[in-house]
C-alpha cells in the first residue's frame, strides 16, 4: 500500500515523510495541477534522503500537446533528474487526436533508464484509455496516475475500477485528485494498492506593514503546504488492516 504524496517545498516533504508517506511526486506550482521542479528543489529534495523523489516533467500548464522546443526541453529535464538521482520520472503526452505518442514516450522509457516511471493525468483525455494501458505495459511504465478521466477521482471510481481490474496486476492504477480523508475509504474498499495527494492547506498571508504596495498581486498569490495531520489520516485509514 503505497501513498505518494504531490509536494512543492522541503516543509511539504519533511510534513509528509513524518505523517508516514511513501513517496514524493517532487513539483512546483500546485496550483496548475503541478509543473517541473527547479534543479535546486530537485537537489535539496534528493539531499533529505527522506522518501524517494520522483520528479514531475512538465514545462508548463494546460494541455499534452507539445511543441519541438518544450519536448527538447522536457527530455533535457528527464536527463538532469536522472542524473540528480531521482528515483522515478512522471510524464505524459498526447498527440493532436488524443492519442499516446508512442515514438516519443519510447524514446523517454530510454532517458529515464531504470528510473520508476509514471504516466500522469494527461491519461485523462485520451479517447482509448483502455488501448493506451496496454501501450504503456508494452512500454514498460510502471505506473499510471489518474483521476478516472473525471474532474475528481471520486467521480471517475467506476473506471478507476474497471481499469485495476483488467490492467491492475501489470501497471499501478493510481487514483489521484480530490483524494483526502473523507473519501479514502472509497479507494482502499475498492482494492487500490497506491493513491496519490497533495493534502495540502493554505498558509497565512505575511503581515503587510505602511509603507508595502498592498495592492500589487504576487503579496496576494496564496502559498499552499502539506498538512502533516491530514496526511497522516489518509496514510493511517489507507494502511490499516
């Protein structure tokens, strides 16, 4: 049973290792649903030596579909995560008709090398999804993060059932989003072996003395961090016997 944890900062690290998580899914900028880590994150992350890094590769926000610069950029990423030592790689992509493209996630099996490697919510919006499990088998991912092509992983339980039924013991099903404390009973009765969170909460804006621009918007940005408390629920209801 193994609960990865979405994490942006060394403090949402050091929070989920304690609450008793097993992995780190290693991002920034939460509040887009996650972008690649900066190369000195990525270090002091590795550095901890708390729980296995597994680095987010994804050069921006929106949608899958990538350009000949952001894929040279996101295969330059794969090659310094790996030689930073993290333990697994999380990527995804689709073509313009929604579809894997397969030749370029060979090619990133390949730079990856022996690292643990993850498809992430771009499963989402494939049109195939059951065809395109049996091609990241074939590919030899190890892992599929989703949220059963629905919004929440609570609205997309029954295909995140069919899913670990038919695929379950050749690739993880990883249900992801919207996943906390009220719901994850849901996932352990249903037969899940891993989930994926952020169990996050929002920080206290900083005091803002005379004399600060309080109007200007990056003072109102809000900062978000892993709750140690409601992780450790999650890993506590998920685990249990």
């Amino acid at each position: 049973m193994q609960v990865e944890v979405c994490a942006s900062s060394i403090s949402s690290i050091k929070n989920a290792a304690a609450a008793g998580a097993d992995r780190i899914e290693l991002c920034a900028a939460l509040e887009v649903g996650g972008l690649t880590p900066s190369f000195g994150l990525i270090k002091e992350a590795i550095a901890l030596e708390l729980l296995p890094i597994h680095c987010l590769i994804r050069p921006r926000q929106g949608h899958f579909f990538y350009t000949k610069d952001e894929i040279s950029i996101i295969e330059q990423n794969i090659i310094s995560a790996v030689a930073l030592g993290c333990h697994g790689i999380v990527v995804g992509i689709h073509t313009q008709d929604f579809n894997l493209d397969l030749p370029l996630l060979k090619k990133w099996r390949l730079l990856a090398e022996n690292r643990y490697l993850t498809f992430h919510r771009a499963f989402d919006v494939l049109i195939e999804p059951a065809k395109a499990l049996e091609q990241l088998i074939d590919m030899g991912f190890d892992c599929v993060l989703t949220s059963g092509q629905h919004e929440k992983a609570e609205d997309g339980l029954e295909n995140l059932k069919r899913w670990n039924a038919n695929f379950g013991s050749q690739i993880s099903i990883m249900p992801g989003s919207g996943v906390g404390v009220s719901n994850v009973e849901l996932f352990k009765k249903a037969g899940f072996s891993s989930l994926h969170l952020s169990g996050s909460k929002e920080l206290p804006s900083l005091f803002l003395p005379d004399g600060v621009n309080h109007d200007l918007s990056f003072l109102h940005q809000p900062l978000r961090e892993s709750n140690q408390e409601v992780l450790q629920q999650v890993v506590q209801a998920f685990k249990s016997s």
